[in-house]
C-alpha cells in the first residue's frame, strides 16, 4: 500500500488543530491543579537568578545558588516575569501549556511516519501515548525546563523528518533554510541550557541519515550547523561573554580544571554521580535505570519505556534487512528517528548520565518503538498486535511519581520574614548545602547576601572567590547576619567560627515560607581573636 499523501495546503487540518489545542489547554489546567513547584532547584536558583539578573547582583551577592548562581538566567526570566506581575495560577497555567506543547512535535513526527488510513487518529493516539511518561509527568508544572526545551529540541527534529522529501530531492534553498531553521530551534535549546548539547549531535545524525546524495546531506549538516551555531549565539553568546569577562571562565566554574578562572578552583565542579565508567553498565544504562529511577536520578520515575525502546531497536537492527514493503512506518523517518536518538543516547551516557537529560528520548520512546516494529518482517496486521502488546507491557509497568507542591495562591512566594533593622547597613549570610536563593528576593535589596560554606565555596578552601568573601566581611562593619537552614545549624557555627564569627542565639528567629522551611535567622557577633 502507498503512503498516504500529505494535507495539501495546510500544516494541520481543522480537527488537528483542535486535539493539540486541547492536549495543551488540558496539560496547562492540570500544571495548576498540582500547585507550585517545591523543587530543591527551584529553590536554590530557578527564582534566584532571574531576579539577580534583573536587579543586577552579580558581584554584589556570592555563590548563594552554590554554582547555579553563575547559570545563564535567561530561561528562567520569563516564568520569574509572570509570576511576580500576574497571578499564581495564570503563570502555573502558561508553564503548563508550554511544557503541554510537546504534543505538537510528537503528533507530527508520528503522523509523518505512519503509513497507515487514518494516520491522523492512530498518530494522536500515539503522540498522547509518547507524552505521558513517567518522569514527564512527574516534571509537569516545574521549572527543571527539560520539559519545555524539549519542545524545541523535538520542534527541530520535526521540521527536518516531516520535510524529508524536500530535503532529499526538493529545491537547495528551501532544503537548507529548514535545516538551518530546525538547527536554529535546536541550538536555542543548547544556548539556554548546556546539557541540551547532546541532541545537537542527535540531530546531526539525523541529517546525515535521512536520504539524499551525498553532496545534499554535507549541505544539510552545514546549513544545521549554521543554524544551531546561531541559536547558540543569541540565546548563550553574551552570557558567555559576560562570564568570561567577570571571572575568566566562560562557563564559570565548570571545566575551570582548563580555563583556569583564578576565583574557582581548578576543578570541573561537574556532577558526575550517574556517569557510568564501564562498559558493561554503559550498555545495560537503560534497562538498569529502567528497573530503579536512582541508577540514574534524583528525581524518581517508574517508566520502562526507554528500556524497551533499547531492546526493540537491538532486535529490530538484523531483523529490518527482511522488512516489508508493506510495512506500518517509512523506513527513511523510521532510521533518522533512530539515529536521533542513538547518538544523543551515546552522547548522554559518556556525558551525564542523568536521565532526566535525555526526557526528549523518554517522549520519543513510543514513536521509536512502533517505528522499529514496523521493520520486522511481519505483515501489517501483526506489526499492530506486537506494537500493543509492548505498549500495553510499557502501562502497566508505569507508576507515577508527582514532586511535591504547595496550594497555588499570591504572591508566589510567602515568607514572614524577620525584619532587618538596618537593610542600608547589613549584610546576610548562608551557609550549608540547603537551598535558599528565592529567599533572596524577600529581603531589602539593598542587603548584600554571601554564601560563605556550601558545594560553590567553603571557609577553607583556598580558593579566590572565598578569599574576596573573607575580605568583605572582615571589613564590612554594619549588623551581621545568617541564615541557615534549621538542620544545618551545627555547620553554619563551624563555617562562621571559621570567619572569627559566632550567632547572638538569644535573638535567633525561626521561620518559614510556603515552599520551604524552617530556617533560622541569627544576627551575629563578632568571636575574640584566637591566640596562639
């Protein structure tokens, strides 16, 4: 049977519009029916670094995010906007339908692959399937953004699969402008957060797959390339500037082990935790993360998908020589799909290790699946049943594990913070591993806020960045304060006995915010010098 022919015309027929316009408005009301994000990171830095951004603290505060405060903070200022001018639930429900948008892509890609009557309903159902993963699910609603830049990293895949003919044989200018558009979504993915480099290397072998003579994919890769180099540029390219300019190291502090900022020790700072660094457990990565989250997470999932995704592609690779002519799916999206995600896999499991990196794959896994399926030398038929069967396995395999939040309700942060006599003459310190930069935010900015012991910096650690701290606050002569989380009190004494300072415990205060708590919050004093 031949492939159905394209919507002539139009990029989505009426009722297309109508499923994706309800998979987003649905997603957007039930990232509000969850509540706020509590996340350990959206407490460290998500609501930090925007507002330090916009309020020029870089230098004037130090190391509160740990490393995070050095982040380039332009994916985080438009959620930070919204909620700080709009109403909780409205920038809950824009979030939502931003990370609901994935929809898009994923119906895209499965409809152009499906060579199948009726592609459009089998394609919906199927782009759902891809959408409800475990680990999407659980992020829905939260500022980890690995669910909102996937949507730009699956956007250009799109643009490139569901245009395969152009660029195989269509004109060059109109060929190169989508591959250099498409690496322009993905390389704006890559600006906003580094990790994201991964699928650049997926989507370049996606190019290189897709058909065309060999002069047509080395221009596709060029003008991809151009594209993503841009998109790296204007979403990254001043950060970088501005961080190499301020510390010597334009991605301050990781890698400084080869940049050799003098603020930072000469380390990587790198969370190499979840790296595997032997064989065996780089090839098993999948199916071992996919029997337990904390193989390869923080955050915990219950999803077997990329597992199964895993073995279904090593089975299908000798069985897709005998394919089908006649088979469910086009072998030429089928293998750029696949090399996609091989590549970025490959990339991923050398690099990071973090699962919740590679969600754009855990999206994915259902429309890899059916794809390879539709290689194996069966009729058309068997291909649905076997595609069930693994999709009905990869459900009831599925438990859902939502991060908690707090009730929605303005203003978005809520902390009853103790007043600080002087704001034009104080200075507040933290100390510990615990996150508190969105408390920032709550306090007089005139008040100067330093990390002075956490993973960025640590009272003895010789580095510049402390000895500068160290220099402040020995010459800072206004009232004194700290913060630290209620738990980490015994280590906020030892850093600040480290510092010739000691907390006034009588006029210590506890308190609390919506998303977090208790913290103390102790003026200081200054100890009697030690003599040897």
């Amino acid at each position: 049977m031949s492939s159905p022919s394209p919507n002539s015309g139009r990029w989505l027929a009426p009722p297309e519009y109508a499923f994706v316009a309800a998979v987003t408005l649905g997603w957007a009301a039930f990232v509000v029916s969850l509540g706020k994000d509590m996340s350990w990171d959206f407490r460290n830095y998500h609501w930090y670094i925007p507002y330090a951004f916009l309020h020029h603290r870089m230098g004037f505060d130090v190391s509160v995010a740990h490393q995070a405060t050095y982040y380039n903070p332009l994916l985080d200022i438009p959620f930070y906007l919204l909620a700080t001018h709009a109403r909780s639930w409205f920038a809950l429900a824009v979030l939502g339908a931003v990370q609901g948008a994935n929809i898009v892509p994923l119906y895209l890609i499965a409809r152009s692959m499906l060579r199948v009557p009726r592609r459009e309903v089998i394609a919906a159902l199927l782009a759902v399937f891809s959408a409800i993963g475990s680990l999407t699910v659980g992020l829905a609603g939260t500022t980890y953004y690995d669910n909102v830049l996937s949507l730009f990293v699956l956007g250009g895949l799109a643009a490139v699969v569901c245009n395969r003919e152009v660029l195989r044989d269509g004109p060059a200018a109109k060929a190169l402008l989508i591959c250099a558009l498409a690496g322009f979504s993905v390389g704006s993915a890559v600006g906003l957060k580094l990790p994201e480099g991964l699928f650049a290397f997926g989507f370049a072998a996606a190019l290189a797959v897709l058909p065309g003579t060999l002069k047509r994919r080395a221009a596709r890769l060029a003008a991809g390339a151009a594209g993503g180099i841009a998109g790296v540029a204007l979403f990254a390219g001043y950060w970088f500037f501005n961080m190499y300019r301020q510390t010597g190291n334009p991605l301050f502090p990781y890698f400084n082990q080869y940049f050799h900022s003098p603020l930072a020790l000469q380390a990587s700072y790198r969370d190499t935790r979840f790296i595997p660094h032997r064989w065996p457990k780089r090839l098993l990565m999948p199916l071992l993360f996919s029997l337990h989250w904390q193989v390869a997470n923080d955050l915990p999932f219950q999803d077997i998908r990329v597992g199964v995704a895993y073995i279904v592609g090593i089975v299908t690779a000798p069985l897709s020589f005998f394919r089908r002519r006649d088979s469910i799916a086009d072998p030429a999206a089928v293998a750029a799909l696949w090399a996609f995600a091989a590549v970025s896999y490959a990339v991923w499991v050398f690099a990071f290790g973090i699962y919740r990196y590679i969600l754009a794959l855990e999206m994915l896994a259902p429309i890899l699946i059916v794809g390879a399926i539709s290689l194996w030398p069966l009729g058309r038929m068997v291909q649905w049943i076997a595609a069930g069967l693994v999709a009905a396995g990869i459900l009831l395999a599925t438990r859902y594990h939502i991060l908690e939040r707090a009730p929605v309700g303005d203003p978005y942060v809520q902390a009853a913070l103790p007043p600080v006599s002087h704001p034009k003459n104080s200075m507040i310190l933290m100390t510990g591993e615990a996150p508190m930069g969105y408390l920032v935010p709550e306090f007089p900015a005139q008040i100067p806020v330093l990390r002075i012991d956490g993973w960025m910096i640590q009272p003895e650690d010789g580095s510049r960045l402390t000895a500068q701290a160290r220099a402040r606050v020995g010459a800072f002569r206004g009232d004194l304060y700290v913060i630290a989380n209620e738990y980490e009190v015994g280590r906020a004494g030892d850093a600040l006995a480290d510092y010739g300072l000691g907390m006034r415990w009588t006029e210590c205060q506890l308190f609390s915010t919506n998303l977090g708590g208790p913290y103390r919050f102790c003026p200081l004093k200054h100890l009697p010098a030690k003599h040897a």
